[in-house]
C-alpha cells in the first residue's frame, strides 16, 4: 500500500480533473472547486518547503565553515528578515516594507538581470564563427535580428527591420510550433503514464 | 600570435568595458534616434483603442523586477493609453512581484491623471497564487479566487470598481506583461481563447519567438518585443520615457556585439588552414 497508495491517488485525482474538463455536473463541479482549492494551498505550501530547504542548505555552509559561507549568513538574516518584517507589518501596502522591497530586492534583480548583457557580448563573439553551414545560417540570422530590432538597423539599411519581422513571423514561427505541438504530444503521453501508474518519477524515493 | 589570431581570442574585459562605457556614455548624451512603429506594436495599440470607454481592462503583470527595465515602460504606457481612453483599469498577476511592479506604474502614470481615483477607476489586486488555476477560477468567480483584499490590504467591499468585476467576461480586453511562466499561454488556455476576449501582451525580448506563433494564427492580437516594443508604445501614446531613451544605448551595444563577431570571423577566416605563427 506505501507504493500502490499515492500511485491511486495521484491517478484518481488526475482522472478526476480531466473528467471535469469534458464533463460539467454540480457534483463534478464540486470536485473540481475542491480539488483546485487543494491545488492552490499547496501552492503556497511549496514557498514554505522552500524556505525550510534554503535554511537546510546554508546553515550546513555555515556550520561547516565552507567557502562563502559569509554570503550565507546574509542570505540567511535578509531571508528572515524580510519574513518576520512581512508577518508583523504587512507586505508592500506597509510603507517601511515597500522602502526594503524598493532599495534591496528590486535594484538587485535588475542588476542581476543586466549582467547577461555582458557575458552575452562575450559568448556571441567567441560562438558565433564560420565553422560550419549551420553555424554560418546562424551567424547571420544572429547579426540580422539584432540589428533589426533596434533603431540604428534601419540607419544601415533600410530593409533591416522587415527582413526581422519576415524572419521572426514565418522560419521562427514555422520551426517553433512544431516544437511545441511536439512538446505538446509528449506532455500528453507523460500524463497519461502518471495516470496509470507507468510514471512514478514524481513520487521520489523508491516508490 | 599574428594580428588575426589575436582578434579571435580578444580579453573579455575588452568588450566588457567598451559596452560599459558607450552604453554609460549613450544614456547621459542621447543621439536621439527615431523609433519606427511595426505592425505588431500598432495591433496591440489598436486592439487597445477600440475599446469602449467606461470599459473595464484587466492588466496581469507577470514578471518582476529583473524584467522591470524592459516590461515597466510598457506597463506604464498601456495604463496611460488606458485611462487616456476613459478606460477603468484592474490590475493583477501570477508572479509574486507583479502587485509591485504594477505599484510603481501606478505611482507614476497618476501624476498625469490626478483625476483618476483608486478604487474607482484603478484597483492593483496584486499577486495571487494558483497559476493557471487562479485564471480559472477568476474566470467562475473573481472575488472568491483574488480573496477579496487588493495588493495594500483593502477589502473589495471598500473598492466600488470591483463591484463590477465578478468574472473574467466583465473585462473588455486582457493586457499581459509576460517573461515567462506562468504566462500568456495560461491566458489562451483558460481565459482568452474560451471565452473570446480581446488579448495582447508585451513579453521580454527573449520570450518573443516563442510568442509569435500565437500572434500569427491570431490567438494574441498584437505584442509589444521587449524594450524596442516598450519604446514604440511610449510613442504611440506621445509620452517618450525610459524605453525610448534604452533605444539609444540598445542600439549602441547590438552594433558593439556585432563588431565584435565581424572581427572574430575575420580573423578566424583568415587564420583557417594556416599554422599558427607560434608553431612556424
């Protein structure tokens, strides 16, 4: 039953929501409200599982004095800080937690997310070479749409920014949904083996 | 090393303090290059336009603030288009930092519309979790999913324009700003698509080709791509900000990258077949 129990129950509570999709009833209805109550708590469930990881994993750092531990310990006093702050106060309706959010978490994502831009620089120079045909085609799709998509392409040549939109709406386009209608099917064929049991790779452990 | 082989292995600092210092440079001295408008902003710009005024938009921002350079202007323009039309504007997303995100827009967009009042032409329900399933439920009963409290802690009860939002076929058109999942493709499943409702979205640069099948058969009427997106809407609404000032530095760093990858394949095809000069 330890191995059979949430293989039934992942399978009658995935038959369940796909038999309310097709089928509409008060009683389905009802399941299917319930079920994605359940859903939606273990949603938030999953911030705490979470959190109770990343203190799992740091404070072993810590502990063990292991290289960079330093930045652990302010993970770890931010991490808490901002839980305990949020708790007590409230979240960014608060106007001391919105000055936290504002001054630590928002600039520091940007700037996370800025720093792409130069090992960008960095790999498309050391990648982007003749090596071969393929790599030629993209090389010059790689320099055509960069310069289409900002002002100074159309400075050089006027027909830089048509031939990006002809390349992001019709190659682009053409190779993108058969990869989705294939990712699509294989979605399809994943969740029918977790529905009968065949997948068991989301239970963990030795189930 | 001859010249050539040098220009193949060139020190990453080189491009990383020349891309520092022109974009540094751009940003405090513009050249002011024209923005042209594509045919795929005007769409979302129309689709926008067309709605009715005294209509209700929801506006779901889904990305946070790694995303905020390129999505905020965005955001920011739409509201302007939005309330400039007579428009009232229901705020949320499924990303945690959406409630945030739209807060800053908000903040910003109502200094040029002093007459606009929270509660009664705006509300910023914030983030709510759930994913596709919060779309879903929204769709059967609003206030029950978005648990009738708004992002500062309001109750619904205390915000007349909610009282006419119980649904998601109350809103006239749905506007994301995406980058990335949960996303567009949950608002065609469970939103857009069933239910008819007008739908365009600004995503990230990078989320863009992804996007384009769903502009193409029609699903999205209209996407504003990345900053560039950002800066044409900025345009369209005659309000250049942030986006169109980017445009500048953007266009400055795409022509350094492709330098950059000109002088390497110089000098790699000139270099090929030939032993290196250190081993002559």
């Amino acid at each position: 039953m330890r191995r059979e129990g949430p293989v039934i129950f992942a399978a009658l509570a995935g038959l369940a929501v796909v038999i309310c999709r097709f089928f509409s009833t008060q009683a389905l209805k009802a399941v299917k409200d319930e079920l994605d109550q359940w859903y939606l708590i273990c949603t938030a469930f999953m911030v705490l599982v979470g959190l109770i990881n990343l203190t799992r994993v740091h404070l072993k750092k810590v502990s063990q004095k292991k290289e960079g531990w330093g930045y652990s310990v302010v993970l770890l006093a931010g991490m808490y800080w901002f839980v305990l702050f949020g708790l007590m106060r409230g979240s960014l309706g608060d106007p001391q937690y919105a000055w936290m959010f504002n001054t630590f978490p928002a600039p520091l994502g940007a700037t996370m997310f800025a720093l792409l831009a130069f090992y960008i620089a960095s790999a498309s120079y050391r990648s982007f070479r003749v090596r071969t045909a393929e790599a030629t085609v993209l090389l010059v799709s790689a320099v055509l749409i960069m310069l289409g998509s900002v002002p100074v392409g159309k400075l050089i040549w006027s027909q830089l920014p048509g031939i990006r939109d002809w390349m992001l709406s019709n190659p682009n386009t053409a190779g993108l949904r058969g990869i989705q209608l294939g990712a699509c099917v294989g979605g399809m064929a994943t969740a029918l083996r977790i529905l009968v049991g065949l997948e068991r790779g989301h239970l963990g452990g030795d189930v | 090393m001859s010249f050539w082989e040098k220009a193949q292995n060139i020190d990453r600092r080189v491009p990383y303090t020349l891309l520092i210092v022109l974009i540094a440079y751009i940003l405090i001295r513009p050249i002011g290059l024209a923005v042209e408008i594509n045919a795929i902003t005007q769409a979302a710009y129309n689709n926008l336009d067309k709605v009715p005024a005294g209509s209700i938009v929801w506006l779901s921002a889904d990305y946070g603030a790694s995303s905020m350079t390129e999505l905020l202007p965005a955001q920011k323009a739409v509201m302007r288009h939005a309330f400039g039309k007579g428009l009232r504007v229901i705020a949320g997303g499924m990303w945690d930092e959406g409630g945030a995100m739209t807060d800053y827009a908000w903040q910003d967009v109502r200094k040029d519309f002093p007459e606009k009042k929270y509660g009664v032409d705006f509300v910023n329900v914030g983030y709510k979790p759930g994913g596709k399933v919060l779309l879903e439920r929204i769709v059967a009963d609003a206030h029950q999913a978005l648990q009738g409290i708004d992002f500062y802690g309001k109750s619904f009860a205390e915000l007349p324009l909610m009282s006419e939002f119980k649904t998601f076929k109350d809103a006239k058109l749905i506007f994301e700003f995406t980058s990335g999942t949960p996303g567009e493709q949950d608002y065609m499943k469970m939103v857009t698509d069933p239910l008819k409702i007008p739908f365009s979205a600004a995503a990230t640069a990078v989320s863009v080709p992804g996007i384009m099948p769903f502009v193409q058969s029609g699903q999205m009427q209209g996407l504003l791509q990345g900053m560039s997106g950002s800066a044409q809407y900025e345009v369209l609404v005659k309000k250049p900000g942030p986006a169109v000032a980017g445009m500048d530095a953007q266009s400055v760093a795409h022509l350094l990258m492709v330098v950059f990858i000109l002088i390497g394949n110089i000098g790699y095809l000139s270099t090929r077949g030939k032993k290196p000069q250190s081993q002559a």
